[in-house]
C-alpha cells in the first residue's frame, strides 16, 4: 500500500479509503490510485485486513478425498459461504492424512468454524472439538457431542428402497454394510427392521463391508462363488451407497450376469456419478445442496450468536428409480 502511495504521490491513508471504496477521495485520484495499483501487480489482502479486526470469516471445510458425494456436498457448501460474507477452505482426508491432521490444518488457518463431511472419528474427538471451536457434522450424527448436525433421516430412505424392491417380487434381498462409515448403522438397522416388516427375517443378510468401490467388488465377488457352488444368487442387493453398488456391478457384470434381468441393484446418495454409468443406478437421494446450505447457516448463525446452542437438522431423502431396478427374476420355465 506505501508503494501505491508513493507512485501515485498521496498518502497511505487515502489509498486505503480507494480501496475500501469510502468517501474521501476525488474520481481523477481514485482513478490514479486503482491505475498505479494495477501497475505493480498490488492486491488488497483481505485475509490481514480481516485479522486486524480479530475475524477471518472463513470456514473450515473437513472432507475425504476419495467420496464422490463429499464433491456435491462442496459444490454446495462454496455459493451460500459466498452469500453469507464468508470464505473457505478446503482440508482433505486420505490414506496416510488423519481427519484429525486436516481438522488441525483448517483451525491453524484460523478458519472461525469447521464444517466436517461424514467425519469417522471417535465421539470423544468431535465432543472436544465442538467445545474448542463451532463445528458441524454432515452427513453423521453423534448424540450428546456439541456441534451442529445435518443429515437425512436414513430409515426413511431405507424403508423407501426396500418396499421399492418387495413391491418387484423381491424375496432374496442382500445388504451390503457401510462399516463405520456416515450413516452406516441406521442403514444396517433399517434394513433389518425392513425385513421383518415384510415377513422376510428368515432371507435377511448382511455382508460386512464399506463405503468404497472395492467393498462392492468383494461382495460380488463372494455372491458370485457362493453362485459357483450351489448357492443361489440373491434376487436384489441394498449397497451401503452409490460407491459400493458401482463396485458391486463391475463385479457382477463382467461375471456375465445382467442388471436388472438377474440382479436389481439400489444404491445410497445420488451421487453425480450415478446417473453417469451406461445404465443409471436406483439410489436414495440425499439432497446435497441442502444439506450444504444447512450447515453453512449452522455454522454462521454459531458465531454471530454466540449464545446459539448446537442444532440438528434432519432431511427427508427420495428414492430415485433408474435402470439398475427390476421385477424379480422369473423361476426356470418347463423342461
């Protein structure tokens, strides 16, 4: 700012008035001033300029860098931060990088709020963390832990797709298990709950897993020699969410067995990758752009009012029927 000053010949104080677009300083030198700066490559920083008032109005963004949805729920995030004042900043977790190392990184940047997408950390880690700064957990919720909570109401979206499959004729319906992983649990409960509901508690199964493409590899993998040895293929299988049913249907498909005609397949998310694939999978959406918004106000209504106590907000999902959805197969006909 003194170089804009000195080249423009006036004094530090009225290039910062141009800059702050205040009243003070006549259109000829406002014009000088904007000119000069453009001359030598001079960029008002307002990172220090909002220090100096002790804010950074920036929020922390938590995600991991592998999850297709963490994409939608960012694309979400970026445009209301930018209508609500406030900047972000991004901090990835990945094989070798803890969610903990990139939550230190956001608050070592001196980011005013965290906003952690589908955190797996330990319930104690996030209590700890609501109580050092304002943090809000997307996708997963952690009851008696002091941050703000945005997620769908997972049983609906469970209860959605397996009456969406009985109603086909399916009997055999298999579900793929989200591990540790952001809403996992409820998923696995509802399924099982789903069963019961419609008399099929005998035929309910869960194969261990997690929220990654190679989880659906290895279930179909394992479907696929049960298949081989005498056991028969379920006629319908719930994924833990749209990453595992992809993997799932390489699987499968290069097996030889087609989707829908022997296999339905119902994912988890509405990711933007699902309606990508040659034939666009039936999942349960999550409306990303809202859940986004949601946390977003969450955070920032926490630190314009202090007083404000941790909130949850919990989302309706909708079942999406696209091609990976079928009756049930049709027994072998006559000899």
């Amino acid at each position: 700012m003194a170089d804009v000053a000195e080249k423009a010949g006036v004094s530090r104080a009225l290039v910062s008035i141009v800059f702050r677009n205040q009243a003070g300083a006549g259109q000829e030198t406002r014009e000088r001033v904007l000119r000069v700066a453009d001359e030598i490559g001079y960029r008002p920083d307002s990172a220090a300029r909002l220090l100096a008032r002790g804010r950074s109005r920036t929020l922390g963004v938590m995600f991991t860098v592998q999850q297709t949805f963490h994409t939608d729920l960012i694309t979400g995030i970026y445009p209301e931060a930018e209508r609500l004042g406030y900047d972000v900043l991004l901090s990835g977790a990945t094989h070798g990088r803890s969610e903990a190392k990139a939550v230190e990184a956001l608050l070592s940047h001196r980011c005013e709020a965290v906003i952690l997408l589908g955190p797996d950390s330990e319930p104690a880690f996030l209590d700890e963390l609501g109580q050092r700064t304002v943090a809000v957990s997307v996708s997963r919720r952690v009851p008696r832990a002091r941050v703000d909570f945005v997620h769908s109401a997972e049983g609906k979206g469970v209860r959605q797709a397996m009456d969406h499959l009985v109603e086909l004729g399916h009997r055999r319906i298999v579900h793929i298990d989200g591990g540790r992983g952001p809403g996992a649990a409820e998923r696995r409960r509802a399924y099982r709950a789903a069963m019961r509901r419609h008399g099929l508690q005998a035929e309910a199964r869960v194969i261990p897993g997690h929220h990654t493409e190679e989880s659906g590899i290895e279930a179909g993998r394992l479907l696929l020699a049960e298949r081989d040895g005498g056991r028969p293929l379920p006629t319908a299988v719930l994924a833990g969410n749209d990453r595992c049913a992809m993997g799932l249907l390489m699987a499968v498909t290069r097996a030889g067995v087609e989707v829908p005609r022997d296999l339905s397949v119902v994912g988890y998310d509405d990711s933007h990758l699902s309606h990508l694939m040659p034939v666009g999978l039936t999942t349960v959406r999550q409306d990303a752009l809202l859940m986004a918004e949601h946390a977003v106000r969450f955070a920032v209504e926490r630190l314009e009012e202090r007083e404000r106590e941790p909130r949850e907000a919990v989302l309706d999902p909708k079942l999406v029927v696209r091609g990976t959805s079928g009756p049930v197969p049709a027994g072998p006909g006559p000899a």
